[in-house]
C-alpha cells in the first residue's frame, strides 16, 4: 500500500509456496478448466436469497488481484436493498434507451443482435445482490492531498476477473452491465469524484427458466486466442 513516508524494499520469504507435479498442474488446471467452462451469463434471475456472507468473501477474493504498484485501485459497493436496486435500475434504464435508440451506432446494435439485449433491465431489480465496481483515479491522503494510482483499468479488470470467478465457485451467476454514462451510480451510492463507476454485476442464483443465447456457446479454439513461441 503507499504511503506519505518512505517505505523501503522489505523482503519475505514466499509464505504460500506450492509444489506441484507435472501430472498434478495438469489435472488441476484440466478440473479448474472443467469448471469454468460451466460458467454462463444469464439474464434472468431467481429472488432466492443469497447470504451477505458469500459476497462478501468473493469480494474478498477479489481483493488479492495484482495491481499497480500494489495500490489496489477498486472499491466494492454491493447492494441488496430493494428500493435502492430498483433506483439503480431506473437510472440505468434512461441511459439504455439512449443507447437502444440509436446512441450506439448501427455496428454496435448490430453486434448485439445475437445477444437478444434490449433496454430493459428487470434484472436489476430481481437479483438479489448488485455489485458496482469502481476504480479509483487516485487516492487522497487524510489531509486531502491526492496521490496517483498506476494501470487502474488493468488493475481493476484483474480484480473483477477474480470475481466472476469467486461468485462462479459459490454456485452463483453473474451478469456484467455497463450502461453509458454511469456517473449517476456515485451520487446514489455516495462515492468520491475520484472513484469511476465501470461495471454494475447482477448476481444471483439463475431462475428456472433462465435462458443464455445460443452464440454464448460458440468459444473460440485454443489455435486463435493462444501464440507459442517456444524455441
């Protein structure tokens, strides 16, 4: 974490070593594979109720990302109170038509028509939890003096990653939403001018009927996303 004063290099011994065989990364990196490929974005959620104490243990996962000089730029607002959900939702819902009106441009819209989005969010109103993701520009000191924050988006995204992994291991579903602008998001949650919102994740069990589209399953192969340049 930074500091006002000098923090000098202090070195430790790695406390979480593991050592694994070649047989043993295969297998557990084949069943981690295994079960994140099981991982679906939905849209439509059931109310039943998840326990406070399951977010907040993801979101602790989350908060052992890697980041810019190790200042962890990203604060976690999630939200669980009906009548401030569904404030979110309105908000996001003015912005959504904006965006479905034609604010997005034909490509993007046409982009999205395999996805079968439009702009309303019920969702938000029916997961039980709303996780706001906001990466902080930079940070203040308790005097007011600023400080800069480093790879913010990349730390940020790497943190959110960590996440939808975490909720995905609890059993949960998450659907990321990023309506535009979303500057409302600090003044309903009461967050500083130097935090940016970047993602609101609904997060929920799946409904029974919940559906995803049929493109989501089109992944492409290892050939096109994986370069090896071994000798």
């Amino acid at each position: 974490m930074f500091a006002r004063n000098n923090m000098p290099y202090t070195p430790v011994a790695l406390p979480d070593r593991q050592d694994l065989s070649d047989e043993e990364m295969s297998e557990a990196v084949a069943a981690f594979y295994d079960r994140m490929r099981r991982r679906h974005t939905v849209r439509q959620f059931s109310d039943r109720p998840v326990p406070r104490g399951v977010i907040e243990q993801c979101i602790l996962t989350a908060g052992t990302a890697p980041s810019g000089a190790n200042h962890q730029p990203w604060h976690f607002v999630a939200v669980r109170a009906p009548e401030l959900k569904h404030r979110i939702r309105l908000e996001a819902e003015i912005e959504e038509q904006k965006f479905y009106a034609g604010g997005a441009g034909e490509e993007w819209l046409k982009a999205l028509e395999p996805i079968g989005t439009d702009g309303s969010k019920p969702h938000l109103d029916i997961a039980p939890w709303l996780i706001v993701i906001f990466a902080q520009r930079y940070g203040t000191f308790d005097d007011g003096t600023r400080f800069k924050n480093y790879y913010v988006p990349e730390s940020v995204g790497i943190a959110t990653g960590f996440l939808i992994a975490a909720l995905h291991h609890a059993g949960l579903s998450a659907l990321t939403h990023t309506p535009n602008p979303m500057r409302f998001l600090n003044g309903l949650l009461d967050r500083p001018a130097s935090e940016k919102p970047v993602m609101i994740l609904a997060v929920g069990h799946p409904a029974d009927d919940a559906e995803v589209p049929a493109i989501a399953k089109v992944k492409k192969p290892l050939d096109d996303i994986l370069t090896v340049r071994d000798a």
